[in-house]
C-alpha cells in the first residue's frame, strides 16, 4: 500500500483517489467489463447502507465521488470540502471493504450497462477506435472492451462480481493519492482506516503483457447506413517511457499531429479542408499502448483523405522533421508544461501514474530538461523504429456500398480487410 500527499492551503478542498491496481485487462474472457461493473457496484450498496442512503450521504457530505476503470486500473476519485474529510474517509472505507452486491442492484446496473452498450451504437468516433483497438491487439487484453458486450454483460452474475473483487481489492493492490488542505497524517490516517477492512492476500498477477506485433496493413470497415460524415482511426504499436526513445517519440508526434499547426492539420484542415480536426495521439498503460490519427472527413473525401494520411506517414518515417519543426515543438510542449502542474490534483497525480504504469521514477519531475534534451537524429531515428506503414491497422466508419471500394483502393498493399455491421456485438 502507497500512499502520495501534495499539500496545498490555497483552498479548503480535498481531493482524494484510491486505485486498484486491477482494471479491464483482468476480466475473465467471456466476461469483459465485470471490472466496470464491481467499481460501479461500490456505491449501489454497502454493509450497513443501501445505494439510495450512499447517494444520499455523499450529497450531504457535499461530495463528488467518481469511479473509473481503465485496461490496468480501477479508480475512485473523490473530491470534498476539508472539514468534511474525516467522514468521506469512513464512506470510502465502507465501500471499499464492504460491497454487498445486492442481487436486485446488480440486476439494474446490468440492464444499464447493456442500454448503454446499445447507445453506443451512435457514437461513430467510438465504433471506430472500438475495432481500431480491437483488430490492433487481437488477442491481447488491450483489445477487450472495457465495457463488455451484450453477450459478455449477459454472463456476468453476482458470483463473478464478488470472486473479481475478492481477487483484486487486497491490502497491497491499492494506492492513495491526496492533494489540497490536507496533512500527510490526515492523509495516513484515512489511507490506513480505507486499506483496514481489505484483506493481506496476495497481490493478482499482472495479466499485460507486451503487444504483439501486427504484419501487413489491415483494414475494417464499420459499415453504417447513411453516413454523410466518416471516422478514420489508423495506426500501430507506440512507445512506452520505460523505451529510451519514447520523449523524442512524443516530440516526433507533436509536430506530426499534436498542435493546430501540425502537418496533418496543415495538410488535412488548412489546405484541403477534409476534415476539421486531425490528431495524432502517443498515449501508454502499463505496457506499449497504440499511436493512432484520427481524422473525420466527409464520405466524398474519405479515400482522398485516408490516402493522403498513409503518404504523410511514410513521408514522416522517410523525409525525417526539419530544424524549425523541433524547435516549434519544444516550445510548445515546454511552455504548455505548465497547464500539466498547475493544480495539486495534477502534480499528485503524476506521482502516482509513476507508480501505476511503471513510468520512470523521473518521467514527470524531469519532462522538460528531458522535451529540451531531445535532437532532430533522436525524433528521425524514434519514428524510422516505432512508425511501421507497413504494419498499418485502419478502421473506418461509413457506409460500405457508397465508398468502400475506394476506401480499399487508398490502402495500398491492403493485407487483409474486412466489413463489420455497426450494430455488431
């Protein structure tokens, strides 16, 4: 059990987070999004106290409690007024240590869940990034959904639930973070009353391992009916910090895709007006996560456009950055720096992504010396080693008999490619 304080008097507030080093990657196969649905379980019910007089507890605390899970971890996030600390703490021991899983509670929450999967059938962003993940890492926790489906939500009973809580939540699996007006006693003494009620067991074995790799450039598309607007979500495995080359990696997706004035807005917004936004993204877990583009052009120039995203890639691998790109980049990305530490919640937090994702000890105390550090070879040589076109995997929503085959005909040396119904589970 650790515990990170970031001390600040400038306001009475508190802001709390316990987490779980177990998330959506530990999910039975079969079974995806049980995790999500224990975290959400934690407040629907606790010895002593039904869902209705736990929600009725943190509104008179003046509370937010806000519960989230990612592929390896699962968070409570909670944020009160100081002198009401003390009895948040209690509320979170009790919810944390004694769940009760009501049947009828559980009942509900599973029929919310699969409305809400249903739902999401609306959300064409996500139906892309959903198969873009899911094709990435076939086979490979990351590839799970962390919601679930209607399939794996249906198979999940209250046996699942508390065996995946008994699994996960022991002593040593958990980790606090405090930050405002707060002490590091207080913050000990509500970390120890939290931690008290959960059991010494050992630790879950850590299910994530790396990613494999993927050969030849593969393609899905999520056909939908009368799509006037596409998703185009492409990419491959990424960098993680623990990889020497991951910082001037970061830098190298900045100038490619990670400002306003980045190449791919230049060339995809400002020249050509396809699509209104285009982003490139870096992000990690505990292990390599994926560097994807998003862009989101019409269906008319969807090919054109997804055509041109591959060229710029291979032109980025190949042509290399120039001086005044990095030099834009780290000025950027050092003097926005400072939007990442200006609150305690965000410094403390920091602290404790180190320990979760197994960053760095120095990843965040030492960023900008690290941003500043970084030369034109090292961003060259990051993206020729981490950038594979030839390992591409695209996934795009749109309707399939009006541009399809173009959409095919734009991935050239297209290894393997196939068509998925939106409304799939």
């Amino acid at each position: 059990m650790s515990l990170h304080v970031e001390t600040s008097r400038a306001l009475p507030l508190v802001s709390t987070a316990v987490a779980i080093r177990a998330g959506a990657a530990s999910d039975p196969v079969g079974k995806e999004g049980l995790s999500r649905i224990v975290a959400r379980m934690l407040r629907r019910g606790c010895t002593g106290m039904t869902g209705s007089e736990i929600e009725e507890r943190i509104d008179s605390l003046g509370a937010d409690l806000v519960v989230d899970v990612s592929p390896g971890v699962t968070t409570l996030h909670a944020d009160v007024i100081a002198r009401s600390l003390d009895p948040l703490g209690d509320l979170l021991a009790k919810l944390v240590s004694a769940p009760s899983f009501d049947e009828t509670e559980l009942g509900r929450l599973l029929a919310e869940t699969r409305g809400e999967i249903v739902d999401a059938q609306d959300n064409d962003r996500g139906l892309a990034v959903r198969h873009f993940r899911r094709v990435m890492f076939e086979g490979h926790p990351y590839g799970r959904r962390v919601g679930g489906s209607l399939a794996s939500v249906a198979s999940i009973g209250r046996g699942d639930t508390e065996a995946h809580y008994r699994r996960s939540f022991v002593r040593d699996n958990v980790s606090f973070a405090f930050a405002g007006d707060v002490s590091p006693e207080q913050a000990r003494a509500i970390s120890d009353r939290i931690a008290a009620g959960l059991p010494r067991d050992p630790c879950p074995a850590d299910p994530v391992g790396p990613p494999p790799a993927r050969s030849g450039r593969r393609l899905t598309f999520v056909d939908k009916p009368s799509r006037s607007q596409t998703q185009i979500v492409l990419g491959c495995i990424g960098s993680h910090p623990r990889d020497e080359d991951h910082i001037p990696l970061h830098v190298g997706t900045t100038i490619f895709g990670g400002t306003f004035t980045s190449r791919l807005m230049r060339e995809i917004r400002t020249k050509r007006g396809w699509s209104y936004g285009a982003y490139a993204r870096l992000p990690y877990d505990t292990e390599r996560d994926a560097f994807s583009v998003w862009t989101f052009p019409s269906a008319a120039d969807a090919a054109r456009c997804l055509a041109l995203e591959i060229d710029l890639l291979e032109r980025w691998r190949q042509r290399g950055i120039t001086s005044g790109e990095l030099a834009f980049a780290k000025r950027y990305l050092v003097r926005s720096h400072a939007f990442e530490v200006d609150t305690p919640q965000k410094r403390v937090h920091q602290r404790l992504d180190v320990e979760l994702f197994g960053l760095p000890a120095d990843y965040h105390s030492h960023y900008v010396e690290h941003v500043k550090a970084v030369t034109a070879a090292e961003v060259n040589q990051a993206v020729a080693r981490r950038i594979s076109t030839d390992e591409l995997v695209v996934s795009v929503v749109g309707t399939h008999a009006e541009i399809g085959e173009q959409i095919a005909a734009a991935i050239p040396g297209l290894a393997h490619s196939e068509v998925v119904r939106y409304d799939a589970d």
